[in-house]
C-alpha cells in the first residue's frame, strides 16, 4: 500500500499549525514502507501535483472550526463530499485541492481527515495547549489509518 500523510495549516496562525505538527512528528519516526509524510503548509497545489502520483490512501491532517478545542474528529471523503474546483494556487483549501484533482488528471483516492477542533487561529506561532495535548492521539490514529488490510483471514 502506498500512502500519502498531509499536513496542512498555516504555522503562524495558532493551532491552524496543528497538520504539520502532526506531520513533524510523524516523520520522525519509521512508518511502513510506501507511506511519504509530508508538511505542505498552505502549498494547495503542490499536494495536488503530488497526488498525481497515484497513492492508495491519503490523509489530511488539519485543524477544525467548532467545540471542544482539541477534540479529534476522523472523516472519510469521498468524491460526493467535494465541491467545485475554486483552487487558490498561492492557498490551502484542501477540498478545494482535492475538487481540482480530476481536472488535472488525477483521481481521489481513499482519503481520510485527522483533524483536530483549533482553539485559536489569531496570528501566533504555537499550539494552544489543548490542541498540543491532541497530537499524540492523532499520530496514533495515523498509525491505524495507515495499517495494510489483511488479505485473508488470520
């Protein structure tokens, strides 16, 4: 299985920095092999050209508007969930990115949101502390995510 884990967010905008702190501290650690984790920022269409390669599997990882702030919440997307394609080429819109994948050739693969509920996005370099507590179960969640199907029963 090949699989793509994408941080996104904006680091100098509190806990909008939540995907690639996640990612940071992925990356640091060994993962399967043909899984590429990657901090794409607010680089919309860099990830959109990456996932032209053709993965198995994506994950998002970002930060989330609502209550409670550092709730994990996991989604699965799909191409229905997508609206029109409104790519900012200088911005992270992330369903955006994914809406203008097929107009660039192509195709969503199976994708999944870690994202985590944001306490603050005012300018800021920093997560707050109820976000920063968040990270380790959303690495763990990442980890399972990430686990191949059995082919067979055991």
């Amino acid at each position: 299985m090949t699989a793509l884990v994408a941080g996104v967010g904006n680091i100098f905008l509190g806990d909008d920095g939540f995907g690639p702190e996640v990612a940071r501290r992925l990356a640091a650690e060994p993962r399967p092999p043909g899984v590429r984790v990657v901090d794409y920022g607010i680089r919309g269409t860099h990830l959109a050209f990456d996932l032209l390669d053709g993965y198995d599997r994506l994950v998002l990882v970002d930060a989330l508007a609502g209550e409670p702030p550092g709730e994990l919440v996991l989604l699965e997307v799909g191409p229905q969930d997508l609206g029109e394609d409104d790519t900012d080429p200088h911005g992270m819109n992330p369903v955006a990115v994914l809406s203008g994948l097929s107009r660039l050739g192509g195709t969503l693969p199976p994708t999944y949101v870690v994202g985590c509920r944001a306490a603050s996005v005012a300018e800021g370099i920093g997560l707050t502390p109820p976000v920063a507590a968040a990270v380790p179960a959303a690495v763990s969640a990442i980890r399972r995510l990430l686990i191949p199907p059995r082919s067979g029963r055991a």
